[in-house]
C-alpha cells in the first residue's frame, strides 16, 4: 500500500506527542504478556512483508533481520513513497546505528514521537522495543488515516466493522480482542464485501479454528492479503492481542477501500442512466396520452354540434340523458387525462432541467397549448348543445304542461262535485229537530260558498282547454268534450242548490215553537237534577268524627235538609209537566222527528229515579248518625280515664328526674351517700312499674277505637314512654357516674373534700344545668383553678377531656382529667420496677417466681398473656415482663 504526503494528520483532540506517549505506555505493559508477543510478532512480520515484497525483499525474523537498518529504511520508503538518504553500507555498529537513526528519524518527521526507543536498543535486537517501533509505524502509516463519519483510527476501524458488520448474526464487534475470537467477524467482513467467496449461512459459531482459517485462506487466496496471524493462537489465548487483530483488519479495510470506490461509481452511472431511461419513458408516455385525447376530441365535437330537434318529449329527454352521461361519465376521465397530462409535461421538464438535460419538445400538434385548444372548441361546442337541449325541451314541457294542468283541476273539479246532486235531492230535513234544521242551513250555506268558490277553477278549465285549442294539442277533441261536461253538471248544481234553501227555511220556521219548551225544560232540569245529585251524595258521605260535638252538627244538618224536601217535590211536578207539553205539540201538529231534548242529556226518567232514592236515602242517614254518636259517648270516656291517670304519671317523672338531678349535683355528703339515696330512688322507680302498664292497657283502648287526640291531658302515651326510660336511663347512668367517681377517687387518692371542689367547680361553669361545659365554660374553669392556658396547652387538653370533638365537656371527662393532674398515677415504669425485685434483679422473671410472690389468679394472669423473653441470657421458661408491662399502659403491642 502507497500512503501519499499530501494526507491530513488525524486530529482526536489529544496533542500528537501525547497520544503516541499514551499509546507506548499501554504496548509495554500488553507486550509483557509471551502470548500476545509471539502474535504480534508473527503478525507484524506478516505485515512488513506484505510490503517489502513489492521491492523484492523478505524478512525472516524480525528482531535480526531490522538491525542494520537497511531493511527498516526499505519499508519505509515503501509504505511512504518518499526516498529517505543514502544508507551507510557499512558493517560496523555504528554504521548500522546510523542507518536506524535514519529511520527513526524519518518516522520522527511524520508527527510521530517515539518515546523510550533508541537506535541502540533496535541494533542489539531488541524484541520489545522492535516490535513496538513496527507497532508505531503501522499506526502511523496502516490505521491512523482512516476515517468513517469523523472519527478516525482506532475508533474509525472500529466503527467500520460495526456497521460493515451489523447485519450479521452471532457478530457483536465491541473490541479488537475477544470480538474476533470466533471467526465470524472476520467471515462477515468478507462475506459484505464479496459474497460470493464465503457461504456465511453454513459458518458454525462454535467452529471457531475453522472459521479463523477460512476466513485467514480466503483473504490470502483472494484479497492478496497475508496470512498475518495464527488461528491456534487466537483461540487459545484468553485475550488476543490488540495489535494484531487491528493491524490485520486495517489490511481488510484497505483492501475493500478500491472496491467502495468502484462500487461508488458504477451506483452513479446507473443512477444517470435510470434518471434518463424514466424521462424516455415519460416522453413516450405523454406522446400516447396526447394522441388519445386528441382523438377521442375530434370524435366527440361533431356529436355535441348536431342541432336537429326530435319530435316527442320522450325523443328529447333521450337527448338530454346521452348528454347527462356525457357529462357524468365519459368527459370527467377525460378531465383527469387533460390534468394529469399537464401535470406530467411540468414534471418531466422539471426533472430535464434538475438533471441539466435539453427541454422536451412534443410531436408537431401535441403541444399542451395545442390539446387545451382543441379542448375549448369542445367545451364552446358542449355548452351550446346544452342550451339548445334546454330550449326544445322547454316548448315540449309547456304543452305537456298544460294538458297534464287541465286534466288534473278537472280530475279534482269531478271529484268535488262527484255525489253533490244525491246531497242537494235529499229530504232528510222532513223528520229532523229545529237543531238539526239549523245544522243542516249552516251546513247549506257553507255549501253555497265553497259552490262560488270553485267558479274561478271552472273558468279556469274552461281557460286551459282554450289555450290548448290556440297551441293545436293533438288530443284537443277529448279536452273539449270533458270541459263542456263539467260546464253542464255546473249549472244543474246552482239551480238544486236554489230549491234546497227554500225548503230548509220553511222547516225551521215550524219547529222554533217546540225549540221554545225545549230550552225552559234544560233551563229547570239542569239546577233541579244538579241538586238531586248532591243530595244523594250528602247522604251517601262517608263521616269522619272525633267528637260528640261533631256528630250533633251533622244531626242538625240533616233536619234542616228533610225541611227542604216539599219545595223539591214541586219543582220537580213542574219540570215534568214541560216535557208534557212537548208531547202534546208533536201529537197534535203531526210532527215526524224525535221528542228527546236535544239540549238535554237529563231525561224525565232520570229525574224521576233519582227522587225516589233521595227519599230512601233519608231515614238510612238518621240512623247511621244516631248510631256515631252513641260511639263518640264511649271515645269520651276512654279519653278521660286516660288522662287522669297520664296527668298523674307524668308530674310524677318529672318529680324524680329532678330528685336524680339534684342528688348527682349534691356536694354536702359523701360519695357512697349519694350512692345509697339514689339505690332508694331506683327502687321506687322499679316500683311504680305496673301504673305504665296500666297506662299501656288503656293507650291501647284509646287505639283499638281509633281515638287520635285528646284534650283533657297534654301527655300522650310517647310522652309517657319516652319520659320513663329517660328515667329509667338517668337513675342508672347517675349510680354508674358516682360509682365511677368512688373507684377514681380510691384508685387516685383523691380526697372527698377534693372531689366536692372539682364537683362546685364543674356546677359553677355548668352554665346551662345539663350536666356538660361547653368549650368556653371549660376554659374559664381552668382559668379559675389557676391554669395558665395558651393557646396549644388548651388544644392538648380538650383532646384530652373531648377526644371524639363533640364540642362539650361532661362531669366525668373533667374529673378524669383533674385526678391525672392531681393523683399519683402509676406507670409502666414503676410496674417493671416492682417486677425486677421480684425476679431478683433479672431481666426475665420464671414462672415458680410469679405463683411464689404473687396470689394464685393474678399469677395465672401474668403467664398466660407474658411473652417469652428472647433477650441476652434467657434460659427455659423466661418471661418478658417488660413488654408485658408497657402493653398493660399501651405503650406497646404484645
């Protein structure tokens, strides 16, 4: 390989003498390893004959055969191009030390900075230091030139591997050591570069020797690359040394490098020719496009100019519908064509002119201008061919139009006047009331204006069928004929419609006087039946009372009700004799119709039956209110014995509560006197028991009779319930509160003359007298008793004395919170130590010593809820007293 003087130093950011100062103490420490020398050895060997070949020269070993420098300045001419001076000839030491210098020199010159290597040391055949000059030279002059995306060197070939690499499986190139082990890598670099010299598919990743050979043969066979390291070797050695691996993969990487750039240039040509094939093709297949539009234009534009009319409306909506699919189906793909034709012409000129190519010209008449020419003389030739269509179809619709307009007012003129001559003919008037008369003139009437109303619809047909004589219909003779029919049938229905009113007129007159008797018998029936029905509903009423009172005014009702009764009975003779009258009229002038009242749904009948059950009604009423107030008698007794045993009940309660209250307020006497006075109240209250049930006996009386209210007593029986289990309730909350004060005050030590202070104290700020201190009162109390309170002092105390935040303060929440301020409380301290003297100062306590010391049940208490003791020194059977005693203050869990 020929370097040339003209290469950019690689640049990594590092100062140059730094970088080969890292490098140089880095080989010397991995040239320690005997494995790794004897690859680099081989491997570097490899590599300068690769090179001195090309002049004709071999080395053999490389320590010897580089001492007298003469073989050293070859390769370096080699690998540079550059002549270096003249080498002394000479076999003396210093001949050759001179010929080294050069050398080293030279390598100097490139930017390179050898650190601990001398002359001296490559004369006297210095492995280490020999192979670590070939090392700096392939570094120089194999790998450090070498860049892919801005990285160059050592990481530049690594980053070409990866990517050459990437695609192939059990491949992972991470390093220039243990990545390469296996072989693969190298077979995957061949295979990237010349598939066809390696079956990858068939490589075996746990063949590592014959992979390495495969790829070593192939790359010297084929590549001209030497065969620079040893597949035993590689295997075999843990690590394989860097150098060699990089300097054998730079040969790979220079080798492909000729080929890249082949490839390169054959992709570019193929590039041009495919952009100038596709262009060719765009050409051909615009001409095409062209020449079917073109075409299918000079087809169509004579169709669109012919202008000869058709005869019939069927002939033109023909016409119209060839065109309509013109327009909707043949023309729009032809639109698309014409758009995506100027569309293609733009871009092929827009990629001939991108690609520096020559515009293109089309065939002579195939212009775009020309096909858009040609495209207007159709669309001028389409829009008068639409315009003439419109017209002719236009005069055939107004024909058509006004024959279909005549036959459908005459359609609906017959079918209005359809059945009206049966109508007009009628005699239903002869047997019809004088309502039904009325009716049937209004009904007349409204015929009469819709008759003139339907004169305009028939001058209107009468007008049509003139104007379609004027426009010569071919079927005018029919149109004729029917609109004389209907002229003819007009007439006869003005002159029936005539003789009907008369005869109408004449009815009405004759029945207006019955009409008179007909409306007096609805003016007295109406009220007079309206007050039967009430009648019958008042003594049919369902009555509710509750008082004897009530029942005495219902009594007095119903007599000032059966007073009235004889006025009703006339009235009711004078309505019948109405409806007689009305008889007598119809018999006597021979009237043909009905003698129903029309205005009337009352009928004489119906009056009469309905007078009949009022006079039953009445004497039922007398003795069902007879009855109720018998029973309203007995509700007035049971009240009364009810409520003189309530109000005696209920005082009585009262009575006690307050007696319970003051003896829980007491502070003269002792705890257990107040405790003995309220045993003594306990037991009359138990006592008096069986008067509530007698109570109850009679509540239930009251109930069974459905008694609701009672005005002799303001107690009821919930009352009464309510009252005494509050008493029962209080009398034992208050034993358990003194009960509760006596074991506080035992348990606490606290005096009696203490607990009457807390008791006067409480009483004082218990402003409202129901046994609890709001928040306010209860501070003022401790203010009194000399606590200096602030404001997180008073929040501790109420979570104290109000845990549940209830907002007031009971007797037996302050007492407690006074004793804990003022007793001597116990602690689980005190407890542990009361237990440590028992178990002799140890830290456990045994079982014989607890039945020993303690009473017999309180000592079986201890064993069974004590934990073991799991401390230092436990022996069998030890106890924890300790847990045991902070769990009995809560303070822990056991």
């Amino acid at each position: 390989m020929t370097q040339t003087d003209n290469m950019l130093p690689y640049d990594n950011g590092y100062d140059q003498d730094e970088y080969m100062l890292q490098e140089e103490e880095w080989d010397r420490d991995l040239l320690l390893d005997p494995a790794w020398e004897k690859q680099q050895r081989k491997t570097f060997t490899a590599w300068c004959n690769s090179h001195l070949r090309k002049a004709g020269v071999q080395i053999e070993n490389i320590e010897e055969d580089f001492r007298n420098g003469l073989k050293l300045m070859l390769l370096l001419e080699v690998i540079s191009g550059e002549r270096l001076s003249k080498p002394d000839r000479g076999k003396m030491r210093f001949h050759k030390i001179a010929n080294v210098n050069k050398a080293l020199d030279f390598i100097t010159s490139k930017g390179v900075k050898l650190v601990s290597i001398g002359a001296e040391e490559i004369v006297d055949g210095n492995v280490k230091m020999t192979l670590g000059m070939i090392w700096t030279i392939i570094l120089r002059f194999a790998i450090q030139d070498i860049s892919v995306e801005e990285t160059s060197a050592k990481e530049g070939l690594l980053l070409w591997c990866q990517r050459k690499t990437a695609p192939y499986r059990n491949v992972n190139v991470q390093n220039f050591h243990v990545s390469w082990k296996d072989g693969l890598a190298f077979c995957a670099l061949i295979h990237r570069h010349r598939p066809d010299l390696i079956d990858y598919a068939k490589l075996n990743k746990d063949d590592a020797l014959g992979n390495l050979n495969l790829a070593f043969d192939i790359a010297e066979k084929h590549l001209d690359i030497p065969k620079m390291l040893d597949a035993e070797d590689i295997v075999n050695t843990p690590k394989p040394d860097e150098r060699a691996i990089m300097t054998y993969v730079s040969c790979f990487y220079h080798a492909f490098a000729g080929a890249e750039q082949a490839e390169t240039a054959a992709n570019r040509i193929c590039k041009v020719l495919g952009v100038n094939q596709e262009n060719e093709k765009l050409m051909e297949e615009y001409e095409r496009l062209a020449s079917e539009l073109l075409e299918w234009i000079r087809r169509t534009t004579p169709w669109l100019e012919n202008r000869v009319s058709e005869k019939t409306m069927a002939l033109m909506q023909r016409k119209l519908e060839d065109f309509r699919d013109y327009r909707r189906m043949h023309k729009p793909p032809k639109v698309q064509e014409k758009c995506q034709l100027e569309i293609n012409f733009n871009t092929l000129q827009t990629k001939l002119r991108i690609s520096n190519r020559p515009a293109f010209m089309p065939s002579e008449g195939k212009m775009v201008s020309d096909i858009a020419s040609a495209w207007q003389g159709l669309e001028q030739a389409e829009k008068g061919y639409e315009e003439w269509l419109l017209t002719e179809i236009r005069k055939l619709q107004r024909v058509d139009h006004l024959a279909e307009k005549f036959r459908q007012k005459a359609t609906s003129h017959e079918t209005w006047a359809s059945g009206k001559e049966e109508i007009l003919t009628q005699k239903d008037y002869e047997s019809a009331s004088l309502m039904e008369i009325r009716a049937l003139l209004r009904k007349h009437e409204a015929f009469e204006s819709d008759l003139s109303a339907h004169q305009d619809r028939v001058e209107q047909i009468a007008a049509i069928a003139q104007e379609l004589n004027e426009l010569d219909y071919h079927d005018v003779a029919a149109v004729n004929q029917r609109c004389q029919s209907i002229c003819d049938v007009w007439d006869q229905l003005g002159t029936l419609t005539q003789k009907r009113r008369e005869a109408l007129e004449r009815t009405e007159k004759l029945l207006e006087t019955v009409e008179q008797l007909f409306l007096e018998y609805v003016k007295r029936s109406a009220p007079f039946n309206s007050w039967l029905e009430g009648a019958m509903e008042d003594l049919q009423d369902m009555f509710i009372v509750h008082t004897i009172e009530e029942v005495q005014s219902l009594l007095a009702a119903h007599e000032q009700f059966k007073s009235t009764l004889p006025e009703a009975d006339a009235e009711r003779q004078a309505i019948l004799g109405i409806q007689q009258e009305v008889q007598k009229i119809f018999h006597s002038y021979g009237i043909h119709g009905n003698l129903t009242n029309p205005y009337s749904t009352i009928s004489p009948e119906e009056i009469l039956s309905k007078w009949e059950k009022v006079k039953k009604l009445v004497p039922q009423r007398d003795g069902a209110l007879q009855e109720e107030l018998a029973q309203q008698h007995g509700n007035e007794r049971l009240r009364r014995q009810f409520a003189a045993q309530a109000n005696l009940i209920g005082p009585w309660i009262q009575t006690r509560m307050e007696e319970i209250g003051r003896c829980s307020l007491e502070i003269g006497g002792t705890l257990e006197d107040q405790m003995t006075q309220l045993k003594q109240y306990e037991h009359v209250i138990v006592s008096y028991k069986p008067n509530i049930d007698k109570l109850e006996g009679d509540h239930q009386l009251i109930q069974e009779s459905l008694i609701f209210d009672n005005k002799h007593t303001n107690y009821t029986m919930e009352h009464i319930r309510v009252g005494w289990e509050l008493l029962l309730t209080t009398v034992a909350r208050t034993i358990n509160d003194i009960e509760t004060q006596i074991l506080t005050r035992d348990a606490k030590g606290i005096s009696q003359e203490q607990m009457n202070e807390f008791r006067s104290s409480f009483n004082h700020f218990d402003r409202k007298k129901n046994g609890a201190m709001d928040t306010d009162d209860f501070r003022a109390c401790l203010i009194s008793m000399g606590y200096d309170l602030g404001e997180v002092e008073f929040a501790r105390i109420m979570m104290l004395v109000d845990p549940n935040a209830t907002g007031v303060v009971t007797f037996q929440s302050f007492i407690d919170f006074m004793t804990r301020e003022t007793a001597d409380t116990d602690t689980s301290e005190q407890v542990v130590a009361s237990f440590r003297i028992l178990a002799a100062d140890k830290s456990y306590i045994l079982i014989d010593e607890l039945r020993r010391e303690l009473p017999r049940d309180q000592a079986e208490y201890c064993i069974s809820r004590m934990p073991p003791y799991t401390g230092p020194g436990a022996v069998p059977g030890a106890l924890d007293y300790t847990a045991f005693s902070t769990a009995l203050y809560g303070e822990s869990d056991l």
